[in-house]
C-alpha cells in the first residue's frame, strides 16, 4: 500500500518555481518523469507521474500540477549504474537509486548517525521525455559525491559557535593569548577587518573572468550578508548619522538587493525546458521591482536589472522577451503589455487603468491645473513611476476620451476633457458643479475670460 506522506513536501513561488534552500543551486532539469517505487520492497509510496525532476546541489525536486516533492542527497545511499542490453533499446530510460527510510516509512531527512531502526528502498525514475538522461545522472553522481547540503551544515554550525564564543567569557584575552580590544576600539578594529578581507575577497574575484565566475556565489553571499548588516544597523544608529550617510546606505541597499540570483535559470541546468524555467523565474524577481515602480516597469529596465542579477549567465533580449510571452500560459501574477505607441512593459494583473484614470483626472481638476495642464512630469511624480510610463498613461486616458492633448515647442500638455459636457442644443448652457463651470472660474480668477 502506497504512502502519502513518503516524500518531504516543497515550496513553490506563485510562478511555480521551487523555493530553494541556503545556498542550493539547480545543477539540471529532467521532464515527463515518472517515479516508482521497487516492486520487491516491502514498503513502497505513491507512484508519482508526469512531472518535471531538478537535480539541485541537495535534493531532487519533483514538480508536477498536483504534488511538488523532494528526494534529499543525503538521503542517499547507493547509485545504481546503468546497463545497456538489447532490452533498455525499446524501453524508457531508468535511474534507479537506493534511499535511506525511517520506520515510520519517511525518506530520511536528518542526520543518519541521529536516526535508529531505518531501512533501504530502491526508487525508480522513468524518463519519459527525450531528455539527456545520461547527463542528468553524471550530474547526480556529481552532486552526490559533492555532499554541499554538509558544507552548507558545517558553515551554519561554525557561525553560531563562533557567536557564542564570542559572546563568552572571553575577558581581555584572546584565544591565541593576544590582548583583546574592548569598547569602541576594538568595534572599529572589527570592522576594519572583515572590510579587508571583503576588499581581498573582490581583488581576487576580478582577477580574471574564470576566478569572476568561480567567485560569483561567494560575492552574491557576500552581498547579502552586508545588505542585512545595513538593514539591521540602519535603526539603531538613525540618532548618530546625518542625511547624507542614510541616504549613501539606502542607495547601498538598493544596489545589494539587486545583486545577484544564487540560482539562476540557465540552457545547462534547463535543457529544452529552458524558456519556459527562465519565465518562472522572472516572474519571481520583478515582483520587488514592480512595487518600486507602482506597478508598472518598462521591458529595457527589467532586461538591465534582470542581467545584472544574474550576473556572468547573461540573456539576449530575444530570450527575456520569449520569457515574457509565455506567462500568458501559466498562472503567474505578472503580464506583459505592449501600448498604442509600441512600448512594451511588465505590469501587475491586479493593475487597473480606471484606477490610474481616476488619479489623473483628480490631478488635471485641480484649480492650478485646468488653466495650464500636466505634462509627463507632472503625472509621474502623481504617480509614482517615471515619465516615459506617465506619457504612455496620459496618451491612452487621452484615447479614451479623458484628456485633450496639446502640442507646444515646451513639448506636450494635457488638459481635461470639456466637450463632453457641452450639449449642442445650447451652446451657452453650463451645468452648475460641473468640471466646465470649474474651468470658467478658475479662468474667470485668473483674468484669462
């Protein structure tokens, strides 16, 4: 009898993506596959059907519409080889492995050494795509053997004992014997040194494209680790900085926060499932974007801090754009818009155009505003967003009647919309409370009448 609760369970985005763990990287990408359990194990799971595998540095992923799971690497404890016959020619491809199981038929997820009364059961996976299977199982004989989920363990553990030691009783003396700065001396001595070896650090990373890229998890790390000093720090130390270094920190954040994808989506990792993994992704990273932006951002914007990201694995702008085209077929909370004028950007489903209407009409109402207008720069400082995304606003509240545009060597003004309120059978009729008697008055105030 099959069991439910067999696998761990895993995290999606609302694109569908995995959510990974600590420093975990995706490695490659199997679809249409199928796992099984042995059928000479006295316990056995639910078979799991058509779903898509991804080999990461700690666990196999298996994502499908009904259940996303997890085979965790530590798990494991044999590979079996692959063995070519005359049968295996007419038969889908196999990779067939050994786990490790409790006693109450879970896959093992701790440490071994902690768990007692624990068994084996062989898994089968079933490619049932053309994929390259031989590659993916090289790659899982290479993350298994690499054994990062213990690195990952190790530097987690080593942190929190160097906290505590730290935190200790220490006195005035170091481990070695040395005397210990105390007080404000030794903070900046503190800081004096962990900003040398983040200098070190970035000298070695750029010295060359081949140690940029061996470096570039370590710098994405490295980044992170200092944003959230900043972001912790930023609190506690308002009463003792003036403007100008709170505004240097916020910027620094904001550059931090736009450094680095640990794992990013790539045509190795992927294979022909590429394009539609890249979408997911992005689908997950314009969502801090969009919100800086009131929703809206231009497609060249995302292309630039989608790069930038990603850091050495690049994207031409042909692959962002296929990206971006294929979130109409999945159910992600993010669309692609192309305006009248051409201009292409990413936008919230939960935009409206009524809403950003309703805005602009309260600000070209104003009494300053109906006698000399609004120009891009006007609404985009209305708005929130920028000037280029403003103009595309105006012009299309223009088309649907709510604007009238005028063409001036200063550029353009926009101008509320008053023929609407004029009825042909009398011209000279104004309605009272009306936005046509606003404008009489303001024109009247003004002697412009």
């Amino acid at each position: 009898m099959g069991s439910n609760n067999f696998f761990p369970a895993v995290s999606v985005t609302s694109s569908g993506r995995p959510v990974l763990l600590p420093n975990e990287v995706e490695c490659n990408l199997l679809s249409k596959v199928d796992i099984e359990p042995n059928e000479n194990d006295a316990i056995s799971f639910t078979p799991l059907k058509s779903g898509h595998l991804i080999l990461t540095t700690h666990r196999l992923l298996f994502l499908s519409s009904e259940k996303s799971v997890a085979i965790p690497l530590s798990a494991i404890t044999h590979i079996f080889s692959s063995k070519r016959s005359l049968k295996s020619v007419f038969h889908s491809p196999r990779i067939r492995f050994q786990v490790s199981v409790t006693g109450d038929n879970r896959i093992l997820d701790s440490d071994p050494v902690r768990v007692t009364n624990t068994h084996s059961v062989v898994i089968t996976v079933i490619v049932r795509d053309k994929g390259d299977w031989e590659l993916f199982l090289a790659k899982l004989w290479e993350s298994w053997r690499g054994r990062a989920w213990e690195t990952t363990s190790e530097s987690v553990s080593g942190t929190g004992s160097s906290s505590v030691s730290g935190s200790g009783y220490g006195g005035l003396y170091g481990s070695d014997g040395s005397v210990r700065m105390v007080g404000v001396a030794g903070i900046l001595r503190k800081e004096q040194e962990m900003w040398e070896s983040t200098d070190k650090s970035l000298q070695d990373a750029f010295q060359d494209l081949n140690a940029l890229m061996n470096k570039a998890k370590e710098m994405v790390m490295l980044a992170e680790k200092m944003r959230q000093k900043l972001l912790s720090g930023s609190g506690s130390q308002t009463n003792s900085t003036n403007e100008e270094e709170m505004g240097s920190k916020e910027e620094m954040q904001d550059w931090l926060l736009s450094v680095g994808i640990v794992s990013p989506v790539t045509k190795e990792s992927a294979g022909a499932l590429y394009h539609q993994q890249l979408s997911r992704q992005l689908a997950d990273f314009v969502k801090i974007p969009l919100e800086r932006s009131g929703g809206m951002i231009n497609l060249i914007d995302v292309y630039c801090l989608f790069n930038r990201a990603r850091g050495t694995a690049l994207i031409s702008p042909d692959d962002l754009l296929q990206a971006c085209s294929l979130w109409e077929k999945f159910d992600v909370p993010v669309m692609l818009r192309k305006f009248d004028s051409g201009v292409r950007v990413i936008q919230n489903k939960s935009h409206s155009d009524e809403e950003v209407f309703a805005r602009i009409k309260a600000l070209v109402t104003k009494p300053e505003t109906l006698q000399t207008g609004i120009s891009a720069s006007d609404a985009a400082m209305t708005l929130g967003i920028a000037p280029a995304m403003a103009k595309e606003h105006l012009l299309t509240a223009e088309s649907k009647g709510l604007l009238c545009r005028d063409i001036s060597p200063d550029g353009f003004r926009f101008y509320i919309n008053l023929f609407p309120e004029i009825t042909l059978d009398n011209l000279f009729l104004m309605k009272d409370y009306s936005i046509y008697s606003s404008w009489v008055k303001a024109a009247s105030a003004s002697g412009l009448r």
